[in-house]
C-alpha cells in the first residue's frame, strides 16, 4: 500500500494563493485549503448548526507528496520560497508546518472532489487533463494537469478572473496575463478569441508549468509564455491585460499596465482581499484608469478598469 | 418638419428605472439619464477638467414623445404612475416635470447614440429590431425594440443581469423573470439554453410589451409571459429566478423565491442601489440563501444567492 505525506502549513489569508503555488511547485499534486471565511454570511441560516468556527485571518493549506519524496528537501524548498514572499511584503502570519504520513485510500478519498469537470461560466468548463468529457454546442473545454487546475483552479479569483474574461473580450484582442501561474487565464482567453496572448510569470518553473498545461489544449499557439518580472520593460500593446495575483504585486502593474493598454482597453485584476480593495483601487485609478465593474466572492475581489477618455461608455452607458 | 416634445423629470436617483419604464410605457420612444454618479470616480484624472459636476441624489430623465400626442393626457398618465410608486415607499425625491416642442434633427441627434447593436457580453448582442447584423460564431442575438430597450437595455442594472444569467444557466433550466419589463432578460434566458421562461410583470400594458419584443426573436416560444403581482401565488419551481427591479420590491421577492426555487437553484437581485444593499442582502439570507456573487458597477448592485445546503459549493468550491 502506497502511504502519502501530508504538509500541512497555517499562513494570512492574503497568501493562499501564493502558498499554494508554492506547495504544488514543490511537487504536490495539489492542496486543500481550510478558510474560516466560507462560513462568513451563513450565520443567519446556520447559526446552530456551526457555531463553533472562530474566524480567524490565517488559513490551513494542506499539500500531498509521494512517500518516496524527500520531505526535507521540500520543507527547504518551501521555505526558500516563503522568505522570497515575505520580501515582497507579502504578508504571511505565524506560520507552521507540520507533516504526517496518509494511507492510498486517506489521500483518494481526500481528492476524489477535485477530480471532476468543473463547469465555471455558461462556456468555459476545466477539465482534468486525462478525462474524457463530451462538450455541449458552444461549450469551450479547458484542459488542465489537476495538480495545478484543481483547489486553485477553482479559486473565487480563477472564476472571477473568468467571469471578467467574458465580459469583455469580444474576439480578435492582444491579451497580456500577468503571473500566469497554472496558464488557465491565458488558455480561456485564447477560447474567447483573443488573436495573441502573452503569458508572463517570475521564473523558469513557473513558465514550464504553463506550458505544460498550455500544451494539452488545442489551438493555443497564439499563447506565448516567458520568464518576467511583471510588466517591466515590456513594449508590447495589449487590449486586455489580467492580473490574478497579490494585491501587494498590483499595485506595482498599474502604471505600467495604463502605458501599455490601448485606448477603450481593460485591465482586470483578481485576487484582491477585502481589507486591501481600497489600496489597490487607488493605485489603478491613480494611474488613469476608470473601474467599470466590481464583483466579489467572499473576501475575494476581482476589478475591471477601463482606459477611457469616454465617460459616457463607463457607468450607464 | 415633424416637430418632438421633450419631458423632463427628475426624480431620485433610485426610482430611475422605474420611472423611465412609466415615461416609454406612455408613449415615449425612450429616454435618456443624465446622472451625475455617471461621474463619480473620475475626479483623480478629470479633477481639473470636470470640477463643476455637482454630486446630487436626483437623475434627469428626458423622454420624447411625437408632437401628434396630447402632452395633458400623457403628463396625466406619468402623474398615475408616480402615485402608484410612492404607494410601494418608492423614494422619489421632489418632482419636476417640464415639456418643449423638439424639432426633428435634434431628436434625431439626440437618439442617434443609441441607435447601435450593443454587444454587452461576450455571447449577447442587443440590436434594434429593424437593423441587419451579422453575428458573429457564437454570438447570442436579442432584437428589441429601441423604445424599450436602449437607454435602459445597456443600464448597468440590465447588464449586470445579463453578466449574472451567464454565469449561472447552463442549459436546460427553468427560469422565473419578475417584473420582465421589456423581455430582454426572458429572452437572453432562452438564448442562454433554458428550457422554459415564465416572465411577469405587473400589469397587462407591461406584459403586452414584453410579448412585442419577445415576438421579435426567434425560437421564443419557451417564453410564457403573463400579468401577476411578483411571485405571489405561483406554484411552479424554478432553477433561476432573476429578479431586476426596485430594491424596496425585491425585499418582498425573497421568501416566495426560497420556496420556488429547486435545491442547487439561484436567485439573481438587480437593480440595488448601494445604500439600500444591506437591506435586500439581508432579506436574502434570512430567507434561506447563500450569497455567491456580488457584482457593482457606480451605484447598482447585482447579488447571486444560491439555495443550498453545500457550504463548500458556494465559496472557494
């Protein structure tokens, strides 16, 4: 019987994202995360039945590695990558990290959730990348390795990332993603019509990642991912830039970001929490943007602004 | 020269939708709204350009009427319907209501703006009903009537409703319309794929209307448009409810809603302004709702509440 190791690491609610990725870079094929958040608002409804869950800032990702990886190597690895978060100010609370061994089954059962379809938007459905799944007419099928697409692939701010995506690319767009991550926002933008997209994330393991996953899609040569440090020293115009990444890493893409957009362009950005909106609302604005719409899930925000010297076309119109 | 009449209201910034129904119910073409929220936001870039634009509670609503129409009898129409609004504790603020004769070339100027297909997300196209489009693959057409549907077809409370039934129909379902106004949510529901649409409205000159733009579509026929007083009395169940009318209405939509709507089903709450958000929120969670997605553009809130017992589907699933 195949035993599982479990790592298990307590950090802000901000960094889930970011942990997350760092986990499933180590080597997990994925994580689970315990939020006491997505029990904020049943209150009304469920009062007596969950009165127990304290809310808490901090949140429990759990990673799963093969018992034949070296444990200490990825805690060390982890670790670098933490202190590179922690310099970006990224803020990460008190962390811990614990680690314990888990049964075949343990790990099956734990897992069996994620690995189904997942139907985000009226037209984009993720799929795990060895499942065979019929589309319905006008259904677009992104195909991803669930070690990166499922538990964060799912995320509010993927599906936010999403539902913007809809909303405003008609066909034929330059698209540029920042902090690509899993490569899902690059392939469903391509789905949508984008004529080019340009996918950008900090170092060569995450662009392999992307295109890895970029790679089981069809029809996705017009994605074209590179190692870079946000949008620094980029010249390429773009008519949609989306950036589902830290609020404390957006606020240094929005100046940026408005010299590269065209005219009657979009920025989007996700992965927004609540107590950081305001800050990062500002900066876009700040740089000359105009917001459009404003959807949350949860603590998580997503923003769509408009580079726009036409009022009339922004609210009302 | 055929010469217009312009009417000009101006009622609190909430009551701007039902009031610019009462003025194309009388008769008018369509309206336009002069908001000055349209504005707020911009002052970081357009401080300097845009400085006199006071912030004010009330909205200017302007409607045309052809110069054959007896002004007395339609002002006496509008006055019968703002009594019936403020009979639902609708906030009107002071009433001002003026009139002149228009010539031709101004209307004409005036509505030219609005006189264009309006692709308002990635699938939905409004188009006035005697225009030739092309579509492109993919896209979704709703052929509407301009007096109906531009001016408060592209309202930021429609298109949130749109953006709202992409992200929740799939295909299939049964979906409820309340208070369907000039259809183009009923309509944009069957193009989505539902399977059937019951579409209400309160009294039979609204539901004539709905039925005229409706006619102007194809394979609408899953569209069943009725008179009734919000969801009281019904007995039929419903995957979707949608929902895009007055916030001080919808409070009394909210429990009929649970009991109609299917396990797993959403209800879809537009038109909210933002101070009056906590109050419709609410009603939704002591119904029984989850709250999935809140969606803002300037002043008008979208909520999607979920009915389910699944807490991990609803946020971060």
């Amino acid at each position: 019987m195949k035993a599982w190791q479990e790592l298990t690491i307590t950090v802000h609610r901000e960094a889930e994202e970011a942990v997350s990725n760092l986990l499933i870079e180590a080597g997990s094929q994925g994580v689970a995360i315990n939020d006491t958040a997505d029990y904020i608002g049943q209150e009304d409804r469920f009062g007596e039945l969950y009165p127990a869950v304290e809310q808490s800032e901090m949140v429990t990702i759990t990673a799963y590695y093969p018992s034949s990886a070296d444990i200490d190597d990825i805690r060390q690895t982890i670790n670098q990558g933490l202190n590179r978060l922690k310099q970006c100010d990224v803020e990460l609370g008190e962390l811990t990290l614990t680690n314990q061994e888990l049964a075949e089954e343990d790990w099956a059962d734990n897992w069996k959730a994620y690995y189904e379809p997942a139907r985000i938007t009226h037209d984009l459905t993720i799929v795990p990348s060895w499942t065979d799944y019929e589309a319905t007419a006008g259904e677009k099928i992104i195909r991803l390795d669930p070690g990166m697409a499922f538990g964060t692939g799912t995320h509010p701010t993927t599906k936010l990332s999403l539902f913007a995506l809809e909303q405003v690319l008609r066909g034929g767009e330059t698209v540029i993603d920042v902090g690509t991550g899993s490569g899902v926002l690059s392939i469903a933008s391509s789905l949508l019509g984008a004529k080019e997209v340009f996918a950008y994330d900090l170092d060569d393991v995450a662009v392999r990642v992307a295109k890895d996953n970029i790679a089981l899609n069809q029809a996705t040569d017009n994605i074209h991912v590179a190692a870079g440090d946000l949008l620094k020293g980029l010249t390429q115009e773009a008519d949609v830039i989306v950036a589902n990444i830290l609020a404390d890493i957006l606020v240094h893409v929005t100046a940026d970001a408005y010299r590269l957009i065209k005219s009657e362009g979009y920025l989007i950005m996700s992965g927004i929490i609540s107590e950081k909106l305001d800050m990062v609302k500002q900066a876009a604005l700040n740089a000359g943007f105009l917001l459009e719409t404003h959807m949350l899930q949860g603590e998580w925000n997503a923003l769509i602004f408009k580079k726009t010297d036409d009022l009339s076309g922004v609210i009302g119109g």
